[in-house]
C-alpha cells in the first residue's frame, strides 16, 4: 500500500499514513484532532532498489592508451 500525506484543515498538523490506493480523503480522521477535514498534500516519493545507482559506480575508462 502506498503512504499519503494529508494536512488537517482544523488543526493544521500534517501526517502520513498508510492507504489503500483507492481510498479517499473520506476515509481518512486527523491522528492528532479526529477531524474528517483533511486535505490530500503533494509529497516526495522514493525508489529503492537492491543494486548501486549509477552516481555512485564509477563509469569505465573509455580512452585508450595510445599503444596498439
């Protein structure tokens, strides 16, 4: 399931949780002052993955020597 971000229109904190991917802002109290009245937000998203980034490998050496 992926984490949203809401902001509570009542008390202004802003929380992530843990939704099923068609669930709605209905569906979802404020943690802190069990308001209905939240507000879906924009957020960062990650991606891990279990091989180095490219950024961290360095890349091969393409120039040549010069013998042949």
């Amino acid at each position: 399931m992926p984490i949203y971000e809401y902001v509570c229109q009542k008390c202004n904190v802003r929380f992530s949780i843990f939704q099923h991917i068609h669930a709605s802002k209905h569906n979802t109290a404020c943690p802190k002052c069990d308001s209905e009245d939240v507000k879906k937000v924009i957020s960062a998203c990650s991606c891990a993955s279990g091989t180095k980034s490219a950024s961290s490998t360095p890349a091969p050496s393409t120039h040549s020597s010069g013998r042949g």
